[in-house]
C-alpha cells in the first residue's frame, strides 16, 4: 500500500477488488449520509487493512458545509453512532488531541472548546436550572509532546486513574488519500488512536489497552499527504508517476484554502455529536444555548 490514510475505508478500497479475509463491510444511507461500517474481526484483516481489530464507522457528505440542513442530518446520524459505542453509564472523559497554533491541527483542542463538561455540576444544582439528570463528562486539551515533553497517553492516564471514567473519548485530526474527503467525512472507531500517525509522526497509542477503558476515537481528516495525491492525480489519469526523485516532497502535507472554516465546522459538528449523544435529556437547540 504506497498511500498515507488514516481512513479504513480508504485502506479497504484500496483492496477492493481483492477477497477481503477478516473484513466485514455494510454500507447504508441515512439522511443523506453515506455510512459504510467495517469490522476487523481476526489478525488477518489486520494485516490487510493496517488497523487493529475493531469496528470503524464512516459518515460521508459533500454538502456538510453548503446546507444547514445536512449539517443537522450528519450531527443527527453522528450522535445515534457515537451512542452505539458509549457504555450508558458512568462518567466519559473527552480528550482534544492535536496543537491549536497548527490550524489543520486544532480540531481536537477547538472540538473541547464546544464541549458540554458537566462532571463539576451537582444534581440539584442541575435540576434547579430545568436541565434534568446530566450524564457526567468531562474534557481537556493535553497538548502536544512537542509543547510539553510528556507523552499524551501519559497525560491522559493520569487524568484516568484520578476521576476513573467509564470509557474515553478522543478527538484527532486524521490524513486522508482523497482530497474530496477532507471537512467532508468524519470516521469513528472503538479502537483508539496513535498519535501522528497521518502525518509519519506515530507515537504511542491511547486504547483500551494502554488505558484500562474503553476508547473511542473520532476524526475528520484534514491533509492529504501531497505524494499521495501526486500519485492518485497520475494513476486516475492513467500516467505513469515520473522517473524523478520525490524524497523532498514524502513529509509535505497539503490542506484546503479554507481550512479554518473547515475546522470551525468540523469542531461544532463533532463537540455537538458527543454532547447529545451523551445528554439524552437536552436537544441540540438546548445544548447550543448553554455552550455558546
């Protein structure tokens, strides 16, 4: 596979006209969104597809940032996927991961910025305010290892063991192989994350198995690795890549012109998503007045 995606579905088309051994794929509309859920179900179709064994949904839409209307159908269909993940109980702790000075970066820190953190508000106080029962949630930025010398799965952890969530949530800026993806597809999956990954900067994983919960990763892509899409923009022209050295260009990557507005979306569709998803008491409209 000579592409860089985050992606599973990307990694499954690459294979598609190949028998998939250990893949399971299902794809519907709902809404007017395309939701192709793969399962990796052995360690053969870990070898084949490059992720751990696991479920990874996809949502796609190429009208999320033209029509308020779409934008309503995805966070709708967003939140009903992100609740199939959940446990129904117990305090979720919601991690931004990325650096907010790198724009195409910022989702996870902007996405925490949207967050409805309730762990600090006490029934009562609560019912008094008309809210009803709210689930539990709290959310942080742990920044980047670049910033503060301590791994993020280390920072995660100790926030963990100290309020003991029931499952964790993350929230990453991912690489994708089409340009027509990026703002336009978000994936999630019950496998985690690794850090830089997408951008051949792979650092240690934030799962279920270096956490002690659960772990659910949510992302949209923002960079296109820009060999990768050197090498897409030849082969659907049916050219032959040139004979040149492309060594200088492997750690290039490209994003949109209009990143900031993509991330500004990308952030409220997903900080949204996870908010009624998790307070199934409130509606959006609700939600909106008491974050904004």
């Amino acid at each position: 596979m000579n592409f860089r995606t985050d992606l599973a579905i990307e990694r499954q088309e690459y294979h598609e006209k190949d028998k998939l051994d250990g893949v399971l794929s299902d794809c519907e509309t709902v809404d007017g969104v395309k939701i192709t859920t793969i399962k990796i179900i052995n360690e053969a179709g870990e070898r084949l597809i490059g992720k751990p064994m696991g479920r990874y949904i996809t949502l796609e839409t190429h009208k999320l940032y033209k029509s308020s209307q779409a934008f309503s159908s995805v966070c709708d269909v967003l939140c009903r996927e992100i609740r199939k993940l959940l446990p129904s109980q117990g305090t979720v702790l919601v991690v931004g991961l990325g650096n907010e000075d790198i724009t195409p970066d910022a989702l996870g820190p902007k996405s925490i910025d949207r967050l409805f953190a309730t762990r600090h508000i006490g029934s009562e106080f609560a019912q008094s305010l008309g809210l009803g029962e709210l689930r539990s949630v709290a959310g942080f930025v742990p920044g980047v290892l670049g910033k503060t010398g301590i791994e993020t799965v280390e920072i995660i952890g100790g926030v963990v063991k100290k309020i003991e969530p029931t499952c964790v949530i993350v929230i990453d800026a991912l690489a994708s192989r089409e340009v027509s993806r990026l703002g336009n597809t978000v994936q999630i999956c019950d496998t985690g994350v690794s850090p830089g990954s997408g951008v051949g900067n792979r650092r240690k994983g934030i799962n279920a198995e270096t956490l002690g919960v659960p772990v659910v990763a949510i992302g949209v892509p923002t960079v296109v690795d820009a060999l990768t899409m050197a090498r897409d923009v030849f082969e659907k022209a049916d050219v032959a890549l040139p004979e040149i050295d492309l060594s200088e260009h492997q750690q290039m990557m490209v994003t949109p012109k209009e990143i900031d507005s993509l991330i500004d979306k990308a952030s409220q569709l997903i900080a949204m998503g996870i908010n009624t998803a998790l307070q199934v008491g409130l509606t959006a409209g609700e939600i909106a007045e008491i974050v904004s």
